[in-house]
C-alpha cells in the first residue's frame, strides 16, 4: 500500500530492534539504517536510545552526520529518544568532548539528569495530541529539556521538566515508550511522516 512511509531506525547503537518492532505495530515500513544510502530510502527516521557520545561519534564515522543534518534541515521528519533527543538539540549543557549534534529542535539538553543506570525508573506522562490516557514512559539515564526556543513545542513535562518536544517534522523523548507495550507515540511519529511524505 503506497500510504505505508518507510521509516528508518539509525542502527549505529542503542535500542535499534525494540523501535522495529514498534515502527511495524503502527503501520510503518521500518528498516536499519547505517549507510547514507540507506538514509536516502526512507521517508523518516527514528534515532534510538543509547549512549548519546558514541552515538555522535559513530555517525561521524560512518559518514552519517553530514547526510543526516542535510535531511533534517530538508524537512525529514525524525524521532529521537533518550540519546536521540539529546542528538536532535541545537546545545548541549556539559556535552563530552567531540560530541556532535544533529540538531533540528531549538532546544538546550541536559544530558544523564534524571540520574544514574540504578536511578532508572518509569512514570505515566501526558503526551499533548496522543489520546487515551497518559504514555507509559521509561526513563533510563535520561535527559530533561532546560529550555526551549520560540518555534519549539513543549508536548509533556515530568516532574516540573520539559521530556517531550516537537518543531515541525521533528519529535523528541526523553523516556523510551518502545520499551513498553504502547505504541502511541510511535503512530503519532507515523502520521507526522504520513502528513509530509
């Protein structure tokens, strides 16, 4: 069906198998994506949790930096959570040295600051324009959002910080919902590839 879009899962590091199998529970034809060539086939693009540094790094390895914030800037709608969203910001408060960004959303991150591994937890979350009730969200080293730009969109605050922002065509979580059974958020992410492809 030509309605289906072909979303990618950046397959550099982190959680890349458990946003397959989320990307396919909402109707989107999902691949990994290592390559640039492989970048140049899809109509969208989710970056995964992980560790956020070697994420970058990997990217700049892989020749993956440059093409990705070409498409970005482009207007390809992407998702990132946890290490992607930290990847999609414009700043990064305290950033490891070397680390790059994508950037994409006009927003300032603060990287690890809900704590440590052992301080990992989950929580239900309001996610503006997802119905149904709260979003069961889990936080794993995850970031927050100090602040947030004029053309950004705060859609869900946990305990008095920003965890979910969109510009445009780009959405950004700092809680992993592929990790649970709820795919909301991810449908959401399909129908804003939908809605531009």
């Amino acid at each position: 069906m030509s309605d289906t879009p072909v979303i990618g899962v950046l397959a550099l590091q982190g959680d890349v198998r458990e946003h397959l199998i989320a990307l396919a529970s909402a109707d989107a034809l999902a691949r990994p994506v290592r390559r640039p060539e492989e970048l140049a086939e899809v109509d969208g693009l989710v970056i995964p949790g992980g560790e956020s540094t070697t994420m970058s790094k990997l990217a700049v390895l892989f020749g993956m930096m440059e093409p990705l914030r070409e498409r970005v800037r482009a207007g390809m709608p992407v998702y990132g959570t946890c290490a992607g969203m930290i990847l999609l910001a414009e700043k990064i408060l305290d950033p490891r040295s070397g680390q790059e960004t994508v950037g994409g959303i006009d927003m300032i991150v603060r990287r690890n600051a809900f704590g440590r591994q052992n301080e990992s937890f989950e929580a239900a979350v309001e996610v503006a324009g997802i119905g149904g009730g709260p979003v069961e969200g889990v936080f794993i080293r995850a970031p927050w959002v100090e602040s947030v730009g004029a053309e950004a969109e705060v859609i869900a605050e946990h305990g008095g910080h920003i965890v979910a922002v969109r510009q445009r065509n780009v959405l950004a979580t700092s809680f992993h919902p592929e990790l649970t059974g709820d795919h909301r958020v991810h449908a959401l992410f399909v129908d804003m590839v939908r809605a531009v492809k």
